[in-house]
C-alpha cells in the first residue's frame, strides 16, 4: 500500500507537468497566434491551422513547439518583423511567413532568433521578409528545409536570405535561397556547418563568410549570383563537393578567397564562371581534386599568397588557366591535368616529361588592356604565347606544373 501511493503521488506529479497543445485557427477561442504563445508553457505546442494571421512582433519567450497544418501564412503586412525568438528549444515548421518590409535603420527579419540555444527552424517558406532568417548569439541551432525567396532590388534595399552573427555549432542545411543580397551570410561564427543548400540568383553572393573559423562547407550549389561566393578573413575553412557555376559579371568569381589561411578545399566543381577561384592573401591552403571547366580565368591568385598546393586537379577546356600579378610564384602545382597541355609521355607513367606553363603572355596583355581579348584566337597572339614559353620573360617561370597529368583525375 506504501509503494503504491508513492507510486500514484509521482504519477499524478507527472500528469500535472504534461505539456498541452493550443490550436489556433479563426473560430478557435484562441485566433491570434502571439495569444497562444501567451498561453502557452515550456513545452507546449502550438497547432497553427490553415489561413492568413495578419501578425507581426510575434516574441517566443518560452520553449514551445510552433507548428503549422498545410502551410498557414502569417504576413506582416510590409510593417515589421514577424518572429523574434529570445527561449531556447523552439521548434518553427511548416509556416508561411511575408511581407516583412523593407527598413533602413533595422534589419528586420521574417524569424530572428536572439541569444538562444538548441533551437530548430524547419521547412518554413519565407516571402519578400528583407532578412529571411537571422541568428545573433545563437548556438547549437539547426536551421534546415526552408525555402526563402526574395523580390531583388537594388542591394541597399535588400537583406540576406540567412544571417549568422556572433554564433556558434549551428548547422544550415537543405534550404533553398534566392533573391537577395546575399544567401548566407557568416559573421564571427565558428564551429559551424552549410551543407546541401542552394543559393542562386542572389544580387551579390550566394554565400559571404567574414572573421568566421573552424567551419565546414559542403554539397551546396552557388549559381547564377551576382558576385559568386565570397570566403574573407578566416583560418581553418573545409570547403568541399559544391558546385560553383555560371557566376558572370566583371567581378563574378566562382569563389573568392580573401585572407584565408590552414583550410582545405577539395573536390569542387567551378563551371563556367568569370574567374573560377580567386585568391588574395592566402597562405597554406591544400586546393585539391577540383573541376575547373570553361571558366574565363581558372585561377587567379595574386602574389600575396603563398604556400598553397594545387594538386591533382581538372582544368579544362578555360579560356585563360591561371594568371597571377607577380614575377614569381612560391605556390605548388603539381600533377594536375591541363586539357591544354601539348607535351608527350614516353615512359607511359601518365606524368607529362614536359613541365606545363599555365600561365600565358596574353593573359598579361588582356589585364592590361581589356579590349585585347578580341584577339584571343588569332594567329598572332598564338605566336606571342609560343615564344613566351619556349623562352620565358615575362611570365613567372616558377609558375610551372613539373608533374602535368595525361588523363583527368577521377574522384
């Protein structure tokens, strides 16, 4: 009997701690959805039924499950922001969120999460919101299967699809992004990870990373944006299996690498861009197992970096394959396949016996004079490019893949 009534005193606690769910629809008793999160307790869920809520300054202050039943639409009516979360462990799915309007003195958002922990942001669609989704002091969030389309304008006018301040250990994965000023946006974050995301036709980047280290990149697709992909002023940067495609424009760069050091970039493909990857003070990083195809400029990496290693990578079918801006180069290149390599093997190893030079005296004259390019195919110019490398003088003779590949690599 003692057990027993110990037994029901615990379960009766327990019952008395169950979370409750709070429906929200027209003709419930509770029709505003900022009513329900009033009501609501930690861990409660709040069932949000089909139909537009014209709501905005939603605060979630408390750990609550928000869920949507086919897409219900919450429109701010261009006047402000519509979610601000500030609890840790809330849960947003499968919500239509709008119209957030644009502002110059606050970046306003669809869902903004502030100083908050464990929270989960899940196949949400967001329209015409300014910032889409934006994390300030935020950990360990996941932020996955939203779709966030913009209506692009001029830059100033125009917020980033998903923004990261000041965050760490969150992943963003599987959203789609368009329209915006950039796609993603890092600031000041570390131990983070983008994966599976497609970001395009943003006004400038598909993806902007700034002071943001020990972050992993991986299986995005970054097409069709303004600039391309920019990665500034970060150490320890894995970027791996993205496609970086059809970025043109006369700043376009599949990717831009700005001050990054000890990172690893692998296994990429960068098709069809203005510059495929530009690199600007950059030092000791292992660019391996890419694909560089039809490219204007494969590569471009100024003088200012140093001790990076290119190896074992496709670069075919460019206009121009690597340019640099200085007279020599302190880079590796080795073993990788040029598709404009005209040397032999004949020992049959698959290792070219002539060094390969990629960079061409015309590309020199082109940065000069831009309207040179006209002359790409002719005769004269095939003649310069020739007697450059049969006798370097111009071109940095320490440029040189000693081991050029016969056969593309396969990885």
């Amino acid at each position: 009997m003692k057990y027993y009534l110990i037994f029901l005193f615990i379960a009766l606690q327990q019952g008395l701690n169950l979370a409750a769910t709070i429906v929200v629809c027209k003709t419930c008793p509770v029709s505003a959805i900022a009513h329900a999160v009033q009501l609501a307790k930690n861990g409660d869920e709040i069932i949000i039924k089909p139909g537009t809520y014209k709501e905005r300054g939603i605060l979630i202050d408390k750990s609550v499950r928000v869920t949507g039943e086919n897409y219900p639409v919450i429109d701010g009516e261009n006047l402000g922001e519509v979610i601000n979360i500030i609890a840790d462990s809330v849960l947003v799915q499968n919500i239509v969120i709008q119209n957030v309007g644009s502002s110059y003195l606050q970046d306003r958002a669809g869902i903004r999460i502030t100083r908050s922990k464990h929270c989960i942001l899940n196949g949400n669609k967001l329209k015409n919101t300014f910032f889409g989704i934006y994390l300030a002091h935020s950990d360990s969030c996941v932020i996955r299967n939203n779709e966030v389309q913009g209506i692009p304008d001029k830059e100033s006018n125009t917020g980033n699809a998903i923004h990261l301040w000041y965050c760490r250990n969150n992943l963003i994965e599987g959203n789609r992004l368009s329209g915006h000023r950039d796609g993603i946006y890092f600031e000041f974050v570390e131990h983070s990870k983008i994966y599976g995301n497609t970001s395009s036709d943003q006004i400038r980047y598909g993806l902007h990373f700034m002071f943001s280290h020990h972050c992993d990149y991986f299986r995005n697709k970054f097409s069709g944006n303004g600039a391309g992909v920019a990665v500034m002023y970060s150490h320890d940067i894995s970027m791996h299996e993205n496609l970086f495609s059809d970025n043109w424009s006369p700043v376009s760069n599949g990717a831009l690498l700005k001050d990054i050091s000890d990172s690893r970039i692998y296994k990429n493909v960068f098709e069809q861009n203005t510059i495929g990857l530009y690199a600007e003070g950059c030092h000791r990083i292992e660019i391996a197992n890419n694909d560089f195809i039809k490219n204007g400029w494969a590569v471009k990496i100024l003088g200012t970096s140093e001790n990076n290693k290119f190896i074992e990578n496709n670069f075919i079918a460019n206009t121009f394959e690597v340019v640099t801006n200085e007279s020599r180069s302190h880079n590796l290149f080795e073993k990788n396949f040029w598709s404009d390599y005209s040397g032999y093997d004949l020992d049959k190893d698959g290792i070219g016996d002539v060094p390969h030079r990629p960079v061409k005296l015309f590309t020199y004259i082109v940065e000069n004079i831009p309207p040179a390019i006209i002359l790409l195919k002719s005769l004269f110019i095939d003649l310069l490019n020739l007697a450059e490398k049969v006798a370097p003088v111009i071109t940095p003779e320490t440029l040189t893949d000693t081991k050029p590949l016969m056969k593309q690599v396969q990885w």
